[in-house]
C-alpha cells in the first residue's frame, strides 16, 4: 500500500539543502513513487531488458503497451538497434580477446552460441511486435 504524505511535508527539505533532480525527471520520465510489485512500464525498461536479452521481461512490457518503435534517445534509435548493437560489439569483443590471446576458440563459440541464442530469440519477439531498424545514412526506419 502506498503512503500518503501531505504536500507540504512533500516539498519540505532542510535549510541549505540542495535541491536534486531526480534521474527519472532528468529522462523524461514520471514514475511511479510507490511499491507496485514489479518495473514500471517504459521504454526505459524495455531498453533494459533488450539490453540484458531478458526475454521474460521484454514480452511483458510489450504486452502491456509499449511500442517497440519508440524512441530512447534524441537520434531516434529504438530497442532493434540496441540489440543489433549489442550484438556487433560482442563481436568486436570477442576479436579483441582472441587477438589478445584472452580466449581460446572453444570459450569463443561457448560465448558466441550462447549469446546468439538469447538475441535471435530477442530479435524474434520485437519483430512480431513490429519493431523496425532505423536507417543511419536516411534518418529514417526500415521496414
């Protein structure tokens, strides 16, 4: 259950103490300030969860509305090029191990295999969703 505390005491705060902007408004964003059982439902966490290929999370949020072609920065990139590059940095990570003699071939593969299957799984669920890749030379979306 959510506490109600007046306005006043909501505003309140100590002599010559700084007023901080909270990150959420910084982003644009108005949470929710109580204990609702679970992330809230942005495009932030949608970001997130395409980020850490959580799958399970990623259909949630879809599910309950948000759109897989909303923007997350002022380029207008979406959660498609985030995983696209995610995915090519992983790439370029494994390279670099491997050039440097970090990694063998086989933790190569194991790491390549098991990231392959988390994105393409990623990529499977935000395109029935709809999601597009924006185009970087146009400034537009592919369909």
């Amino acid at each position: 259950m959510a506490q109600v505390v007046p306005r006043s005491l909501a505003l309140a705060r100590p002599v010559g103490a700084r007023l901080l902007r909270p990150q959420s408004e910084a982003m644009g964003n108005c949470e929710c300030l109580c204990d609702i059982g679970h992330n809230p439902v942005t495009t932030e966490q949608l970001e997130k969860a395409v980020r850490e290929l959580n799958v399970n999370e990623a259909r949630r949020l879809l599910e309950s509305g948000v759109h897989p072609n909303s923007p997350i920065d002022e380029d207008d990139h979406t959660v498609m090029d985030v995983l696209l590059n995610e995915h090519q940095n992983l790439f370029q990570d494994m390279q670099k191990h491997k050039s440097k003699g970090d990694l063998h071939s086989k933790q190569i593969m194991d790491l390549f295999e098991t990231q392959h299957g988390g994105t393409y799984e990623m990529f499977k669920l935000l395109r029935d969703y709809g999601a597009d890749i924006r185009d970087m030379k146009r400034g537009k979306h592919l369909r």
